[in-house]
C-alpha cells in the first residue's frame, strides 16, 4: 500500500529526497507520518503532515532541515532531508491510517497501525 524510495549514503551536510507512494487514491484523505529506527535504538517520530498539507509538525532533532511537502495528485508525500549529520542514520518509514491526525503523531506520540511501507536506507558518513 505504501512504499518508500530515495534512501541511500550521503555525506554529512547533504540532502536526500524520501518518496512514500501511495496505491491508493483514498491516501489523500490520510496525515501521513514520516518515522526512522536506527539500530537497537526505539522507533522515533520524524515528521508529520495533515491530509491537506497546511499542517506540519516536526521532531526537535530535524526541525529546520527537513521537510514533509505531499503532492496528492500524485499520491505521494516527500521528506525532504538537507544538511545531514551522521545521527540521522536509519532506516525511514512511512505510515498513515484513517484516524492517526498530524497531531496526534507529532505532539502525543501516536503511530499510525495501518498502513506501514517496507523502510528505505538512510546512511549518512561523516
């Protein structure tokens, strides 16, 4: 249902451009998260965006630097990363369900339980 693409090794103080692809046009109507796992450490919370895109809300730790534009004519939202420091490293996960809002993720901490894609590599050297 949902699946991510762009990851790959970057230097430090570069960019990358995360895709989550939607199969469905019903994804229009969901706030889409952006989440990251990094090895033996805990799933956080990077980014979030509302079904219509006014509504954005990032974690302390990439604020400023990355953003969540969507395009739902195209069925996809974006994370777009810049200036890419070493503790960015993770796999990337992209998720949405009917209920999870923008806020819900980035302020109280909710993760969406239905629509999970498969992650993408994000490896950035130092």
């Amino acid at each position: 249902h949902l699946a991510e693409s762009g990851g790959g090794l970057v230097q430090a103080g570069g960019s990358l451009r995360l895709s989550c692809a939607a199969s469905e046009r019903t994804f229009n109507n969901y706030a889409v998260g952006w989440f990251r796992q990094s090895t033996g450490k805990q799933r956080e919370f990077v980014a979030s965006i509302s079904w219509s895109g006014g509504v954005t809300y990032y974690a302390d730790s990439v604020k400023g630097r990355f953003t969540i534009p969507r395009d739902n004519p195209k069925n996809t939202v974006y994370l777009q990363m810049n200036s890419l420091k070493p503790e960015d490293t993770a796999v990337y996960y992209c998720a949405a369900d009917a209920m999870t809002t923008a806020q819900a993720m980035g302020i109280m901490g909710r993760a969406p339980s239905d629509y999970w894609g498969q992650g993408t590599q994000v490896t950035v050297s130092s």
